[in-house]
C-alpha cells in the first residue's frame, strides 16, 4: 500500500470497524425498512438509552446513518443503503463456510 491509498484504507477500516459489533449490525438490518426513534431500540433491546446512543454515535460517525431530531425524539435512518447489499455479501461469505464445513464432516 502506498502513501496515496493509505487514507483509503483508512476511512474503509472506520466502516467496517464501526459495523463489528452485532448490535450495530441488528440496527442497520432495522433501519433497511424505515427510519426508528431511538427510543424503539431501548424498548426492543431492553438496554438503556445510553448504550443505544453510544452504539447510534458510532454508526453515524462512519457515515452509515444520519438522524433527525424532532422535538425531544431523534430518528435515524440508513444514510447509505447499499451498506445491505455489503450485508449479503457477507452472509454468502458464512454460507460458503458453511458448504466448506459441511463437506470436511462428510
């Protein structure tokens, strides 16, 4: 890698970073149907606003989602939605894992 291709490499280690934990990753599958309070991800996840703000923060911070705020709520929404298609593409990664897996066994 040289000089040039550095920042890159950077800025694609932030998303990925801030997509490695399963709740983040639960979040942005939730948002792919619409926008959510976060007051929705307390009540479903049963964890204090807090940790859900921390975990929304993270997500923002990389570019993957962006929040409105009306009032005293704030909603946020995928940014980019093509980050599902990257979601896919990992689940082909598990799948072919799997078969891999699967045949050492047979």
């Amino acid at each position: 890698m040289n000089k040039k291709e550095k920042p890159l490499y950077d800025a694609r280690a932030k998303i990925f970073k801030s997509l490695a934990h399963p709740t983040r990753l639960w979040m942005v599958h939730q948002l792919a149907d619409s926008e959510r309070c976060v007051c929705e991800f307390v009540d479903e996840l049963d964890v204090d606003f807090s940790t859900i703000s921390k975990h929304l923060s993270v997500l923002k911070q990389a570019g993957i989602v962006e929040d409105d705020k009306r009032g005293k709520q704030v909603y946020y929404r995928l940014k980019v939605p093509c980050i599902l298609k990257f979601m896919h593409c990992v689940e082909a990664v598990i799948e072919s894992q799997a078969k891999e897996q699967a045949r050492l066994i047979k």
